[in-house]
C-alpha cells in the first residue's frame, strides 16, 4: 500500500514539472495585430499597431490612440490621449501571459478594478 502512495506521489510531482507556458514577449512589443472578441452577442474585430510608446486602434471604422507606459516586458498599461468619456479616461493594464510565434494571450482590465479580461491578438503583416 505504501509503494502505491509513494508511486502516486512521485507521479504527482512529475506532472507539476512540466514547463512553463512560453512568453516570448520581446516579439510582440511592436507590430500589427488583430484581436476578436464577441460584445452582446456580436463579434467584433480591432485591428492595432503598437510601437513602442504609443498604440493605434481601428474599431468599427474609428480610429484612437494611445500612450503606452511599459511596465516590463509583459506588461503595459495604455492610456487614451483623446478620451470621448469617463470610461475611455481610464487607463487599461494589459499583460502577456503566454506566446506562441504568431500570437499572444492576454490578460486585460481597468487599472484600480479587480474584473480582468482575456483575449488573443494575432500578428498580421
């Protein structure tokens, strides 16, 4: 009975070796890309191009920009230079969660609130 434990145990800890999602983020800093999400039922799509200090949006034919204040790598937080509202006046923190060599998972959501948001932005060129 205890060399089925202790052959339980070691495979548990075989299982928790395994490595890390990749996060190549140097890759992603600037570029095009595009993000779909689905709003109320409706799939939207936004296309970006970010460099390194600032980030262009087209969403549903209007186009804004924003600051980019890179926290590291992985991280940054973006804020609207021409806010049409108090939502837009808020500044968004995005972060990279994982890579692959075309695309990035993220995780996003307004600085100061707890809700967060995930997506993945593709590449385009």
């Amino acid at each position: 009975m205890l060399k089925y434990f202790l052959a339980l145990f070691v495979l548990f800890l075989l299982a928790q070796c395994s490595p890390p999602p990749e996060r190549n983020c140097d890759n992603f800093i600037t570029g095009k890309f595009e993000f779909t999400t689905e709003i109320s039922g409706k799939t939207i799509k936004t296309t970006f191009e970010r460099f390194e200090k600032m980030e262009v949006e087209s969403f549903e034919g209007q186009r804004d920009t924003s600051e980019i204040r890179w926290i590291n790598n992985c991280e940054y937080i973006l804020k609207n230079k021409n806010p049409k509202s108090k939502a837009e006046e808020k500044s968004i923190h995005i972060k990279i969660l994982t890579t692959t060599d075309s695309s990035y998972t993220f995780e996003y959501g307004a600085v100061g609130e707890s809700k967060k948001f995930r997506g993945t932005a593709f590449q385009i060129h």
